[in-house]
C-alpha cells in the first residue's frame, strides 16, 4: 500500500494515472497540516507553493518520490533528497508553450502599455496619447537562456519581426542556426537588445545574474521581462534603474519572494505584474500533472522514469534490456556485502563481454546499492549510491573488458580490504536468467535468488554427507546444491538454496562440523 501526498493544487484530472492504481491512498492536504502523518507518505506531489527542506524531508523518513508539477525544482531541496535516496522527477514541457506564450502576452502588453490602459478606461477616462505604445517590430529581444521557453518566445519574436539576440553558455553554433537566433556573450546582449527577457533556472551562478553592473551596460530605454524566477535579475538593482529611468519598464510574472506584497518595483507605473501565471493554462495544469503522476505511478511500478533530476534517464526499451542485469548487479552487491564482513575501501567493478554495451554505470550503482542495502541503516539506491560510497571513504573503479571467461556477458565485482579481498561474478544466459559462475576464487554456478548458503569447507570425503545429515535431522529441505573447488583435497565451496531463511541454530550446527572453514548465510 503506497501513500501519496499531494501537496499544492494539482490538477485532478491529470492524477488519474495515479487514481487508478490498486493499493494507493491520495491524500489531499497541505504538508504542513496537523491531520497529515508525514513519516507515512511514500510519494510527494507539488507544484511550487511547498517548500521542500531538509526539515520537511527529515520528518518523511518514508518518501521514496518527489514529483514537481512544472519545470523549476528551485523549490525543493534536490542535495538532500538525493543524499536521502529520494527521486525527484518534474515535467519539463508540459508548460512549455504556456509559458512562452504568457512571456510573449506580458511582452506584447508591456509595451502597449494594456494593463495601464485597461484601468484608466475602467476608470472611465479616455487617454488616447498618454497610452501611446511601441512596436515590437523591428526591436532587438535579449533571451538570456535559450532552453524550451526561450527557444518557444524565440519563434514567435521572429514571427514578430523581431531580431533575437541569446546568451545561452551551453547553446550550440548549429542550434542557433537552426532556430535563427544571434548567439553573444551577455555583455553583448545587454548592450544592443531593446527588451531583455530571463528564460534559466534559478540556480547559484543565476542568482542576480542580471545585477546593477549588468544594468549599467544596457541601453537607455531598455524593456526587462521575468517570467522565470524571481531572483535571477535583481530586484532593488531594477528598481532602482526604472527609478532613475534609465530602465523604460519591466514585466514579472515571478518574485523573489512570492507574494511580494508592497514591492519597490510594483510602485512603478511602468512596471506590470502577474502572479506567477507562467503555467496556469488550463492545458498546461493537465500536461504537468498527468506527466508527473505517470511518472510516480512508474516508480512505484519498478519501471525506470524518464525525468529525474537525480537519476539518468532511461527510456523504457533500454530498462527492458538493462532490467536482467540491473537485478543481478544487485544481487551481486548483497552477496559481497553479505559474505565480506570486514571493512572495505574499494570495489572494482569489471564489465565484459555484451555486457559492456549496457549503461554501465547506473548498472554500477544498482551493485552499490545492493552492497548497501543490509550493511547500513540508511536508504540506499541508485540515486544516493555513489554518494554514500564517498562519505564511507569507498572508491568506485568501473573497467570494461574484451575477456567474459567464455561467457557471452559477465560483471566481476571485487571488493578490497586492508588485505584481503572478496570477488563475485555473474552473467546473464538468455532463456535461462542470472547466474553466479564464480565466487572468492572458485568456479561455481548457482542462481542469485532466496535464501543461500556459502559454506568453505576443505575438499574431504564426507564434508557434504555430514552436512546433508544435519541439515536432514533438522528438517531442512534442500532445495539445490552446487559445489567448487580449486584443486583435489583443497578448499572448497559449496552454495545451498533453501525454501525458507535458515535459522541460527542451523547455522551454529553447520559450524561445528569437522572440515568447515566458514558458512554465510545469504538473503536474496
Ligand atoms: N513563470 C512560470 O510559471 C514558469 C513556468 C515554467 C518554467 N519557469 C521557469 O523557467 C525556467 C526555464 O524553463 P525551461 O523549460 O525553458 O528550462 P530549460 O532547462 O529548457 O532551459 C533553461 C536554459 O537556461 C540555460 N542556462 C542555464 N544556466 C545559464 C546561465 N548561467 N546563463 C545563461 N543561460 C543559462 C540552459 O542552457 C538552458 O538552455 C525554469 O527553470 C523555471 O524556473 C517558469
Ligand atoms: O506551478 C506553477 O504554476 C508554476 C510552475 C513553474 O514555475 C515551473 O517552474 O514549472
């Protein structure tokens, strides 16, 4: 049974993926409502209202998902859910249009001066040259970020007879070419763009991107328009450049602070505002919330998703091959993790064969994951996997190699210790499923799967019937049996899979047997 908390005003249609999913609960509410029992929820639903600290995830030791209806995660403390394990996914384009179209409709309006005019003739004036406009045509527009927005707003300028000048540090020669944009440095674009317009992310190197330096280098009678985030261009810095009238007026949709309240820039006439209306079309709401609630249901499904921030995309036809594999790298950590008791401070991971065609290194940290999963009382899976090797002071080697030891595919794992050392490796055999074909140094061959017994015993007549005694006169069903070895009358393995998990006094039974070196129990 799945919890899901919806935190801010989703759109109720687009959660029917959601709705329609057996043995889930939706609850309503705000997070910070009493009523809501925060440490129960395995899903969290918002759009940019709830602000999701650590604090709030420290009370949610629950919460696998974050789903973001909309594009910005600026609202939502993406480093610590990802140190916690938690997903994060958004809906990068389902509000695309919308939003470019409202930066195009306060573009439009600011220069017309519309919203003024509308309240003079409410007012029942009639001012037809104190609302006299500019045209857009023939204007150069400044799109700082040229990402789905501003390529979006970049299209419909042009429509306009705009010219477009983009600051964009990851925009490519061939992609400017193709939408027909001018691509500059932002000192160039602020010098010769008559209407600048911010499309980025709100992130550390944006905040106050555009500042009062920036402000100094545009033209005198420059237009700005923010229907991104709040905090991108600077305030009081605008404010102030529209006070002293260098800055002609602004349009924003966003504030630092929202709702701003007595804001300095909303004292301006010439300074129109929306609240962060960006996004709130009808289609768009539909868009975000069937896009994000698809995606939770796939994660609480076990599928792969396709818009996380904190974990690589990976679309369904690739899961499908990967998913074999994906399983037995994380059967291949728990193993490790459960046969290595001492500390380690490296694992080697070793990819050959087809295997090395796969994406390697989400495989990589499904086995980290897997290694984690019983040896520490934290969450661990592929989004926090490296991280908490990091912090345990464990180094991840990732090698491919040509050589698979006859195999079509095999992963090796090593584990390394201060001076010893652990290695597993498994293949996946078409029609037949996962199998481990070698373990601390013997060939063997057993499925990943259940309750397992690894018993290193030496190589003696007799070992195997008196375990079979014991395990026989306390009603323990075997299941299978596989058994290794190097060299006649030298150590051995042996690996036993059993219905039901084995119990101490087995265990503690099996030890006291003549020729066993040691025995671990696996749990798969
Ligand atoms: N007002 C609203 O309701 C509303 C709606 C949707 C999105 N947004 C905001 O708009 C932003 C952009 O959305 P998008 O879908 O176009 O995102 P996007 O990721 O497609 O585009 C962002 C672009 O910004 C560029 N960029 C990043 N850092 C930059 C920098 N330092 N200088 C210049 N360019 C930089 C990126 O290269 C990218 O091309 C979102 O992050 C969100 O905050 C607001
Ligand atoms: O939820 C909203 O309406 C705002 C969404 C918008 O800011 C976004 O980043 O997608």
């Amino acid at each position: 049974m799945y919890t899901v908390l919806v935190s801010d005003a989703i759109n109720a249609e687009g959660l029917k993926p959601l709705l329609d999913m057996p043995n889930l609960e939706i609850i309503q509410k705000k997070s910070d409502d009493p009523s809501v029992r925060l440490e129960s929820i395995d899903a969290l639903l918002v759009r940019s209202a709830t602000k999701v600290t650590e604090q709030l995830l420290d009370q949610m030791p629950n919460l696998k998902i974050i789903g973001r209806a909309g594009v910005g995660v600026d609202n939502i403390d993406v480093p610590a859910a990802t140190k916690k394990g938690i997903v994060v996914v958004n809906a990068p384009d389902g509000n695309t249009i919308s939003t470019a179209e409202h930066t195009f409709a306060m573009m439009a309006s600011l220069m017309r001066r519309i919203p003024q005019a509308y309240v003079s003739v409410k007012n029942t004036e009639w001012k037809r040259s104190t609302f006299v406009g500019t045209e857009l045509h023939g204007k150069t527009l400044g799109i700082v970020g040229l990402g789905r927005i501003g390529a979006e707003l970049a299209k419909r300028a042009k429509a306009f007879g705009m010219t477009i000048t983009v600051f964009d540090p990851f925009l490519t020669k061939e992609r400017a070419a193709k939408l027909g944009v001018e691509s500059a440095s932002l000192e160039q674009l602020l010098q010769s763009s008559d209407i600048i317009t911010v499309h980025t992310p709100l992130t550390p190197e944006t905040k106050g991107l555009i500042n009062s330096k920036s402000l100094s280098l545009t033209k005198k009678g420059v237009y700005f328009l923010n229907c991104a985030r709040g905090g991108i261009i600077d305030e009081l810095a605008l404010a102030d450049y529209i006070g002293s009238g260098h800055v002609a007026g602004a349009a924003l949709d966003v504030f630092e602070l929202e709702p701003p309240g007595e804001h300095p820039l909303l004292k301006f006439d010439q300074v129109i505002a929306t609240p962060h209306l960006g996004a709130s079309t009808k289609e768009a709401q539909l868009n975000v919330a069937t896009q994000v609630a698809k995606e939770v249901r796939l994660f609480l499904e076990d599928m792969p998703v396709s818009n996380s921030i904190n974990l690589p995309a990976i679309s369904k036809d690739l899961y499908a091959k990967l998913q074999p594999f994906h399983q037995l790298a994380k059967q291949m950590g728990a193993i490790l993790s459960q046969c290595v008791k001492t500390g380690i401070h490296e694992l080697s991971i070793t990819y050959s064969g087809s295997a090395t065609d796969l994406e390697t290194p989400y495989l990589t940290k499904a086995l980290i994951s897997g290694f984690f999963k019983n040896r520490i009382d934290a969450y661990v899976n592929e989004v926090n996997a490296l991280l908490t090797a990091k912090e345990r002071g464990i180094t991840i080697g990732e090698k491919i190699s040509v050589d698979a030891f006859g195999y079509s595919n095999c992963i090796t794992v090593t584990a390394k210790g201060e001076d010893s050392a652990f290695t597993v490796r498994g293949t996946y055999i078409d029609h037949y499923g996962p199998r481990i074909v070698f373990l601390n140094g013997f060939n063997i061959d057993f499925l990943p799967d259940g309750n397992l017994l690894y018993i290193q015993h030496m190589d003696r007549p007799g070992v195997i019937g008196r375990v079979g005694k014991i395990l026989g006169d306390l009603s323990v069903n075997i299941a299978t049996m596989q058994v290794g070895r190097k060299e006649a009358g030298g150590e051995a393995i042996m690996v036993l899979s059993f219905d039901n998990p084995i119990e101490e006094q087995t265990l503690s039974a099996l030890s006291k047997l003549e020729d066993i070196v040691s025995i671990n129990s696996i749990l798969l």
